[in-house]
C-alpha cells in the first residue's frame, strides 16, 4: 500500500484554479520534493494532503485512511510544519515543545530528542520572539516532528535561511531519511535541495504535474540538471534566487 | 484518554497565563488602571459638601439685600472681581457661600448665558425679583436657598437645621455604587479584549492553523483562554476591592458564595460573547469594531458610573436586559444590599445561558484556518 494516495485531485479558489487535478502516489520511506515556482499550487496541494483544506473533487488517502472518516488518527501519526506560522512569541522554544507535546500526550524525553536532533539545546530558554529565522524554522521542524511522524510535511523550510542554516538543516532530514522510518514531502523552489535530500521529484506549475519522477530519470543530454529541464519544460526560470549556485 | 484532556488543558492554561504575564501593559491596563480609576472618581465624588454660588444683583438704587449685606456679608473677590460674601454654615447640608456683585442688565443676561453666576436679583418697580431659568436644577436650588435666607437671615447661622439626618449608610455613598460597577466593567473590558484579541491574532499569524494540525481538542483551547482570563479577573478584582476596602471601608453586606457564583456566570457570559465575536475573522480592525459595537452600549447604558434610572421609562427594561445591567445589578445588591442565593438566582442562570448559547454558536461558527 502507499503511503499517500492523491487521486484527481481539484481546488478552485473563486477564479483561481490552484490545483487542477493531480494524480500522485507516494512510497513508505520515499522522500518527495514537490518543486514549483510561486503560485504553482504547492502549498494548496500539501495542505489538502495535511488534511487543512478540503478538494472540491478527488480523493487523497494517506495510509489508506481518508480525512474525513479517520481524522483523529491520521492527524497523531502525521507531522508537518506551514509556510508560515509564527509561535507564540512570549513563549520559549521549551514551553512551546512542551505544550504542543500535550497535544499528543508526550512527555521530557522526547522533548529532549527532538531538542537534541535540531540541535536547539543551548537556546531552550530563549524566547520565540529573539530567535533567528532559521532558529525559528529548526522550532518548526522540531515541532513537526515530536510525534515521531510516519508522514512529515515540510512547505519551505528553509526559504529564507542562509547557505549554512539550509545545509545544518538538510543533515537534520539526511538524518531522519538513514533511519528509514518517515516519509518526506517537501516543497521547495530549490534545485539544490531536492537533488540532494529527495529520491522522488514531482515538478509542479499552474497547478499540474509537469514532470515526476526519480531524478536520474529526469535527467537527459537536453536537460543536465533540474534547472535546465525547468527551463525546458516551462520556457522560465525556476526560481530568482541564485544564493546556491552563487555559493557553489 | 481523560489524563490527555487534563494535561492538555493544564499546559494550554499554563502558556496563556504565561503569555499573559510577560506582557506588562497588560498587568497595567488590567490592574493598576482600574485601581486608579476608582480612587480618583471616589475621591472626586466624596469630597464634603461644600457649595459656592454666584448671585448678581442689578438694581437702580440700594434695596433690602443691599442692608442684609452690610449686617451679614464681608468684602471679598469673586474670580478677581470685588464682591460680597456672606456664608452660611450647616451641620448636616455644609457650608454654603453666596457671591454677590453688582452688575447692569446687559452683562447679568450674558453672564448668565456663560454658566458665570447662577441668578439675577432685580430691583422692579413691583420690588424684588429673582430672574433665573426654571428648567435649571441648580438655578432652582440656589433660589430656593436664597429666598429663604433672605426671609430669615439669623437663623441660619446658628445651626438648627434639626429636620435633616445626614445618611451614612455603608453602601450608600457613590463609591459603593462605583466600585461593584468597576468591577464588573472591568471583568467585561479584560475578557471581551484578552479572548476576542488572542483568538484573532493567533488566527492571523496560522498558529491556530498549526494548532489544530495536531490531535489537540479545539475545546481544551477556547475553555484555557477563558479560564486564564477568568483567573486574572479574579485578581484583578481582589486587589480592586482590597483598596476599596482599605481607601473606601467598602464592604461585602451579603452572601460571598453567591457572590463568587455571580462573578463566574458573569465571565462565563462574556467569554461566550467573546469567542462568537471573534469566531470568524483574522482582521484585527474588525475585531476591534465589533468589540466596541458590543462594548459601548453597555458601558454608556447599564449604569457602571452613574445610575440608568434617569433613563426614559421606556428604555430601562430593555437595558435591564443587557448582560453588564444584569452582573451589575447582582453584583451591587450583594455588595450594598445585603443580597444572597435567591436575589442572584435569576441573572446567575441567565448569564450563563447566555454565555453557553454564544460559546456554542462561536464553536460552530469558528474558523480555525
Ligand atoms: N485561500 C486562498 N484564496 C484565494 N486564492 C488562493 C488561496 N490560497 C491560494 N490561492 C491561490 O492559489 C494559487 C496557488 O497558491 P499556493 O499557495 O498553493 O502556491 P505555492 O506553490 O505554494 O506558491 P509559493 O511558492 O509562493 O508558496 C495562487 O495563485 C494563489 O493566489
Ligand atoms: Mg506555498
């Protein structure tokens, strides 16, 4: 059985039509990188797959189970962290930890390991509010993944950090992939990231699936890299932010 | 399954308390505010009766009030102005001082326009008269005061007014009327502002989003922002009443149980209109208007600074309606009169059906993302 099953799947905002019917299928253990410009439908298909917006048409079953019958299990044994969220700024990294652990009745140490995997331990008593963007973004991924997920959602996570934080941040999910035992879909507008962390990579733009599969696949003479395959398959750049491929 | 409900409730209660605290306007505007408020109305409104008026005479030629001046009053100023003086002293209505000055017609009709004197004396050919408008209650007293100092001008200076007994009743005063009422309207303040505004807020920047992405009870969450708000209200109102009660003597005449059971229908009633207030949007502009939408009435009309009896006939049994009239009302009758479980009976259920109805329709229509 698949791990996540996305059938048919349509979203129309009033005249936007965000997701025009995609079709995916998605292994255990698989890191997936859904890779698409701004507006392309990324974020809208992530969070009808995270169970936060509902299809007008389709059907997406993760485990087997669909939202709307299995919500409560489905929602302990997935993790995920938003575009955007911000936590509670007058609360610490250790009692924001602490109160989303109540939510799925976890105690210290798991707390701890997820502290210790995202490498936050020497900013535990520090207020939400003074911490860094990619301090933040590790809260966020450390959040996400208290419950210890069999499914992790990440939607950008490391849009915004510097070089360094989004390689500190790829080791974090290298990590988590060795181990086997979490299924990864990412987004992201960054060649680099999906080469390096995901197996499977979806290509995403107005709202369609343009391209999918392992990136070896992908890969031709026309089109060397992800970049130029983008090029090649939409006629326009992926994304205008060449801070990786200037820090090559 | 029941231990996970308690320790979630118990850890959203403990970061909204914690939230609450590190945020010092609010420990401000919650506590020391009101606390100022009260002693600077009470003080204002318990100072000893002490009455000033400004009396002008127009006449062609001396007169009666001329002669009963020079045996009575003594030089003096009136706002800088050369005048007489004559005061009366009263054990039990204070002191009372009249401020005479000359003056033509013209000038008296225009100081009386101003608010500047309180009353003409003319000399007419029929005699004296005093020319003042009838529809003003303070022209009235004055002439009434007047007229019958000027008919018997000895007598009152030797205090024997035996008719009057000043009433100072413990809960009586003005203060035992305000301080229920700055209670109350504070507890409405705090929670229709401190759950309206942390509903919003926390909807606009998606961490009610990223809330209920987990396995949490959306009811755990709404039931720990009222009970954090409920909590500091309890404080907040502790601390009022300790000055009141150490400034003011104000004291408790009727049933402190009842009382508490009041308090917590009160919060419940607000806290339900609170959460449907901001059940839908994630515009802090709109929740501040509907907020004053529902605030505002009920501050001007259901009678926290001063009584809602001068209201028309017809309006008071509407306002008798308003949630903040009922909690008031209950709460100043077991504050002044002595109240207990019976008087409070009818507005304790009242108020929390209200606020149950209100915090179920908020639930159903609550916009989590
Ligand atoms: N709630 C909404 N109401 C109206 N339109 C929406 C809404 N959410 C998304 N859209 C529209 O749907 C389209 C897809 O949006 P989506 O957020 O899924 O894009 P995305 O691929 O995540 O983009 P980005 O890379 O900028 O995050 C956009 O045109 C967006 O304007
Ligand atoms: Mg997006």
């Amino acid at each position: 059985m698949s791990q996540i099953e996305v059938r048919n799947v349509v979203k129309t905002f009033k005249d936007v039509h965000a997701v025009k019917g995609i079709s995916l299928s998605i292994e255990p253990g698989e890191f997936v990188a859904l890779l698409g410009p701004n507006g392309a439908g990324k974020t809208t298909l992530v969070e009808m797959m995270e169970g936060l917006q509902k299809p007008d048409s389709g059907e997406i079953l993760i485990e087997g189970k669909n939202w709307k019958k299995h919500e409560k299990d489905l929602r302990k044994s997935i993790g995920l962290s938003l575009q955007e969220t911000r936590f509670s700024e007058k609360l610490t990294i250790i009692e924001t930890l602490q109160l989303f652990a109540s939510f799925f009745n976890l105690g210290k140490e798991r707390i701890n390991e997820v502290i210790t995997l995202t490498g936050l331990e020497s900013k535990t008593k520090a207020m939400v509010g003074t911490l860094s963007g990619g301090q933040r973004q590790r809260l966020a991924l450390a959040v996400a993944l208290l419950n210890n997920p069999r499914t992790l959602f990440l939607d950008e996570p490391t849009t915004g950090l510097d070089p360094h934080s989004r390689l500190d941040l790829w080791n974090i999910l290298d990590g988590l992939k060795k181990k086997g035992n979490t299924t990864l879909i990412l987004t992201t507008h960054y060649m680099e990231e999906a080469e390096t962390l995901c197996d499977h990579i979806i290509i995403i733009d107005e709202g369609k699936i343009l391209r999918e599969g392992r990136l070896k696949d992908l890969l031709d003479d026309k089109s060397r890299n992800l970049e130029e395959l983008f090029i090649n398959l939409t006629g326009k750049k992926l994304s205008d932010d060449d801070l990786i491929e200037q820090t090559k | 399954m029941k231990s996970i409900a308690h320790k979630q409730l118990f850890q959203l209660l403990r970061a909204f308390c914690l939230e609450m605290l590190r945020e010092p306007e609010v420990l401000f505007w919650g506590i020391v505010f009101p606390v100022l408020i009260s002693i600077g109305l009470g003080l204002a409104f318990t100072q000893s009766a002490e009455a000033k008026f400004h009396i002008l005479i127009v006449e062609s030629k001396p007169t009666a009030v001329d002669s009963l001046l020079s045996l009575y009053g003594h030089e003096g100023k009136h706002k800088g102005q050369p005048a007489i003086i004559w005061e009366t002293n009263d054990k039990a209505l204070g002191k009372t001082q009249f401020d005479f000055t000359h003056s033509d017609w013209e000038s008296a009709i225009i100081s009386l326009k101003r608010g500047e004197a309180d009353l003409v004396i003319a000399d007419t050919p029929d005699g004296l008269r005093y020319r003042f408008d009838p529809h003003n209650s303070q022209a009235q007293l004055v002439y009434m005061k007047l007229s019958a100092l000027l008919q018997s001008p000895a007598s009152h200076d030797a205090d024997t007014n035996i008719a009057v007994e000043p009433l100072e009743l413990k809960g009586v005063r003005y203060i035992d009327f305000l301080i229920p009422g700055l209670i109350t309207f504070g507890i409405m303040g705090s929670i229709m502002w401190g759950v309206s505004y942390t509903i919003i807020e926390r909807r606009s920047q998606k961490l009610l989003r990223r809330m209920v992405a987990t396995p949490m009870r959306k009811s755990s969450f709404l039931i720990a922002l009222m009970g954090m708000r409920t909590l500091m209200n309890i404080v907040e109102a502790l601390i009022l009443f300790l000055f009141a009660y150490l400034i003011f003597d104000i004291r408790i005449q009727g049933n402190i149980a009842a009382l508490a059971l009041l308090f917590l229908a009160g919060n419940l009633a607000f806290a339900g209109i609170a959460i449907l207030v901001s059940s839908r949007t994630s515009k802090t502009e709109v929740g501040t208007g509907l907020i004053n939408a529902v605030q505002m009435p009920m501050m001007l009309l259901s009678g926290i600074f001063f009584s809602y009896h001068n209201f028309p006939e017809w309006s008071i049994s509407a306002i008798k309606l308003l949630p903040l009239t009922a909690f008031t009302d209950g709460v100043r009758s077991i504050f002044n009169e002595g109240a207990g479980w019976e008087e409070i009976l009818i507005p304790t259920i009242a108020l929390s059906a209200l606020g149950l109805l209100c915090f179920a329709i908020g639930m159903k229509r609550f916009k989590w993302h």
